[in-house]
C-alpha cells in the first residue's frame, strides 16, 4: 500500500464507529495526530498516531468486534502495513500500542480506571494487565518510551466535537517520512 492508498483509506473507511467512542475513526486518528504534534512529539511519531489504528479499517465492516469477543489483533495489522512505508520508528509504536495499555495496567491498576468501555473490554482479549516478568521484558523494547506516550495519546483521542486539523494536513508528512527513508545512496 502506498501513503496516497492508506489516506484514502482513512478517508473513506474512518467514517464508521470506533468500538463504543463518541467519535469515528478518523476523529480518533486526527485527534490523536493533533495531540502528537501538540506535544511537539516530531513528524514520525505525529504519522504514528495518526495511524496507529490504520488495522481495524480493513476489516469488511465497522463493528464492535471486542463485544463479540474478537480481537482483530488491529496493532500487527496496522504494523505491518506501516512498517515497508515509514520505517520501525512508525510501525513499533503502533505494534506495541496494545501491549502498552497491558504494561499500563499491570504496572498501575488504578490505570485500568482511567480506559473507555472499549478498552477495558478488549483488555482481556488482548490477554489481560502484564504480568512482572512480561513488565520487565516490556521494559526492555527499544521502541518502550514512543509506544506508551502513544497509548497514552490513543485514550485521550476520543472527545466527541473536538476540532483537529483535517486528514491533508499530514499527507505531505508521512510523504516526507516515506521518501526519506527509500531514498537511494548516490552509488545505488
């Protein structure tokens, strides 16, 4: 997939329900980018957020699968498609955005308090708070730091109403972070 593709994507797939919020997916995905580059959080990590949950739009319909018991596993997904485009600085964050909600809630159970309905209920599907060996082993990713402000950001990108730049604000960004990282050496 290319950024043109995965924009569009989010153009016309972000409009459908995102788990029980008061907001879509594209509201969430742009509230989460806004708050990445509030927080001066740099290019890469503001296209993370963007599209941390990118996974999810390519399931056929837009559902409350976390309800029906099923974990889509959105943060590989998501992972993977990002990964060839931008790099592991995009892609990790985003595949350790679940287990970083599971870190969170192992390592401060009062945190668990602080998660939408949705979360909470696709926390046991996503196996539950970590345990202090998974901790301790989380402790260890290089990509530990980026993936848990990202999943701080993701629960707070949820507020119905909330006025964000729109989605052609961050083409030329992520197309920026794709052509720097596939640019040739000139003895290529």
């Amino acid at each position: 997939m290319t950024t043109d593709e995965i924009f569009e994507l989010m153009r016309t797939r972000g409009c459908g329900r995102y788990g029980l919020s008061a907001v879509n997916q594209l509201e969430h995905a742009l509230q989460s980018a806004a708050l990445a580059q509030q927080r001066q959080l740099g290019d890469t990590f503001v296209i993370a957020a963007l599209l941390h949950d990118s996974g999810h739009l390519l399931t056929g319909e837009d559902a409350d699968l976390a309800s029906q018991g099923i974990d889509d596993r959105h943060e590989e997904t998501s992972a993977r498609l990002l990964e060839n485009l931008y790099g592991p600085a995009v892609a990790e964050p985003v595949r350790l955005h679940v287990a970083a909600k599971r870190y969170l809630c192992g390592a401060d159970p009062s945190y668990f308090d602080k998660l939408s309905e949705d979360s909470r209920q696709s926390l046991a599907l996503q196996g539950g708070p970590m345990s202090a060996d998974e901790i301790a082993e989380f402790d260890r990713l290089e990509y530990r730091a980026a993936a848990l402000a990202l999943r701080l950001i993701d629960d707070e990108a949820k507020v119905a109403g909330l006025q964000t730049p729109g989605l052609e604000a961050y083409r030329s960004m992520a197309k920026g972070i794709e052509q720097s990282l596939h640019k040739r050496s000139p003895d290529a």
